[in-house]
C-alpha cells in the first residue's frame, strides 16, 4: 500500500508521541531522550519539506497551466501564419517558413 508523504509524517508523529509516554520502559533497547528529539526533528524536518514540496506543485500547476495559455494562443497564431503564406506565397518559398506540405 502506497503511503502519502503527509500520512507516513503522520504515522511517524504517533510513534513519537507513543514512545515518549513508553520512554522509561523502552530506554534499555536504545530509546534515550537523544533518540526521542532526533526523532522529533527528522519529523519537524520532513514536515517542512512536505509543506515546501505541496508549495512547489500549486505553483508548479499554475505555472503549466499559463503555459498551456500561451502555447494554445502561438499554435493558433502560426496555424493563421501559415495559411496565410500558403495562400499568398509559391509553394517553392513554404521551407523558408517551415512548412514542409507538398500543397
């Protein structure tokens, strides 16, 4: 099963919370308060990044879309371009403008 970022930090954050109210009993297997704050901030840490990343594909998202904008409005320009030239051009110049159509 294929786990979010934002459902492993949250999975992440009940094992922290679990292991600092079990921290007594699980000190003699290597959970000491060092393990206890490292783990805290490697949480804090992927938070931010997560936060930073869901950031980056909004803008991301907007960024394409305006691209789509522009490139449906070149392709509409040039497909205009480019029959205006077949009209009013010899055939023998359409290379000149890219177009490699035989008619």
């Amino acid at each position: 099963m294929v786990r979010t970022y934002s459902q492993q930090i949250a999975n992440a954050q009940v094992m922290l919370s679990g292991v600092k109210t079990n921290q007594k009993t699980l000190e003699r297997r290597g959970i000491d308060e060092k393990f206890v704050a490292d783990l805290g901030k490697t949480i804090d840490d992927c938070l931010k990044l997560n936060n930073e990343q869901e950031e980056l594909k909004a803008r991301l998202k907007t960024k394409t879309n305006e691209l789509n904008k522009q490139m449906a409005e070149m392709k509409a320009k040039t497909n205009e371009a480019r029959k205006i030239v077949k009209m009013d051009m010899p055939q023998t110049t359409w290379k000149e403008f890219g177009i490699l159509d035989k008619r």
